[in-house]
C-alpha cells in the first residue's frame, strides 16, 4: 500500500500525489472499502478515486533519486525498439506506455527520435504514431524525473542532455 503524501505512477495518467486513503461505502458492496485518492501532478483540476486493491490499472512508487540518476546513466545502453512493421511497433509503444517503466518510455523516445531523423534525411515528415508516443514518453519520463529530482519538468530535457554528454567525453 501507499502512503498518503507520496508520489506514484497511475497508469497512463502519470504521476499523482496520493493526498488520502479513505474507506468509502460502495452500493451493493458490504463494509466500506479502500480508496486512494490521487492528485495529478501535471493535469490541473483532476482529482482520481482508485481501489486500493485496483489490479487493472497499473501503479507503483515513484523512483527513488538514485534510481532516477542511475537510470538517465543508463540511457545510452537502453537500445531502441527495432520493430519495422507499424502496427507491430505501434502495439509495442503502447504496451511500453501502458506499462509505466520508465526504461520503455525512453525506448520509445529513442525509437521514435531515431526514425524522425532518418526520415527527415529522406526528405519525408516524422510518422503520425511516433511523433504521439514519442510525445506521451517524454511527458511521462519527464514528469517522473521532475517530481523525483525536485526541478522543473521543462528542465528535464536539458538535464539529461548534460548528463549525457559528461558520460561520452
């Protein structure tokens, strides 16, 4: 179980604040049940009421800094998706989505980065489906990233950059 005022990832929604863990009557239900009640970090005005005991959608603890340091260490060795057929590939970038690993976020950010410019070089437009996943893994790395390195999430892009870069010198 959580604890109230941590940090979690909820499904595709990304990170929340667990602000209350809360027994509600359910109709038809016997005795109250377990709610955590999740604030969206980076989505205004939304609030979730989810099952503690929820099996459909996928949650877990935020990272931990090392974790997340470790982690953007670790990119260069994360290899990208090598899937040519687009259906196939944009199933894997949905199931990489819904997952909620960060590792898979930044494989389908490579991936779909990768195959950007190499269309770019044949003179044609990035594809539809990677530009949104690519979209969506980013929001989700980063928003993780922000919250667990205390910093802002416009900045997360520029921090892994240096990163990088001392990691190749």
């Amino acid at each position: 179980m959580f604890e109230k005022g941590g940090y979690i990832v909820y499904g595709t929604t990304g990170v929340c604040l667990v602000e209350e863990i809360t027994g509600m009557k359910m109709k038809g239900a016997s005795g109250e049940k377990l709610y955590y009640v999740l604030r969206p970090c980076f989505q205004k005005g939304n609030t979730i009421f989810t099952p503690v005991d929820n099996s459909k959608i996928a949650m877990r603890a935020v990272m931990n800094k090392a974790e997340a340091e470790a982690l953007v260490e670790r990119i260069p060795e994360i290899e990208e998706l090598t899937e040519t057929d687009d259906k196939e590939r944009e199933r894997l970038y949905k199931e990489a989505i819904k997952s909620g690993k960060p590792g898979e976020w930044i494989r389908i950010i490579k991936t779909s980065y990768l195959r950007s410019r190499k269309r770019e070089a044949e003179g044609k437009r990035a594809t539809t489906v990677d530009d949104r996943y690519f979209h969506t893994a980013e929001e989700h790395l980063y928003a993780e990233l922000a919250v667990v390195l205390g910093m802002e999430k416009d900045d997360v892009r520029q921090y892994i950059g240096q990163k990088i870069e001392l990691l190749e010198v």
